[in-house]
C-alpha cells in the first residue's frame, strides 16, 4: 500500500537533496539538479521555481 506524502513534506525533502547533490557536485549544473529533483519528488511547476529562486540566491 502506498503511502500519501504532503506535498510540503516533498518540497522539503526535495530541498535537502539539492542541497546534498550541489555539495558533492558542485560544478553540476543547478537546473539539471532541480531537474532531477523535480522528477524525483514529482513537483509542481511553481514548487520547481521556488526552489531555483531560493538556490540561486544561495550561491
């Protein structure tokens, strides 16, 4: 049975592992990241571009 996830519960778990791939690659491109995180944690389009502002911001 699968379990139901909120989806601020993925924005969360999608930021930590952002964060977590740009520190152990950090020349990988932020937007192939975000990408993956996007596919991984199935988030909306807004939930993506949220992310890439506050990551960007964080250089």
């Amino acid at each position: 049975m699968a379990t139901v996830v909120s989806q601020s519960e993925l924005v969360r778990k999608a930021a930590e592992y952002i964060n977590e791939q740009r520190n152990a690659h950090p020349t990988k491109d932020l937007h192939a990241i975000l990408d993956e995180a996007g596919m991984r944690f199935n988030l909306t389009p807004l939930d993506q571009a949220s992310l890439e502002r506050i990551f960007s911001e964080n250089k």
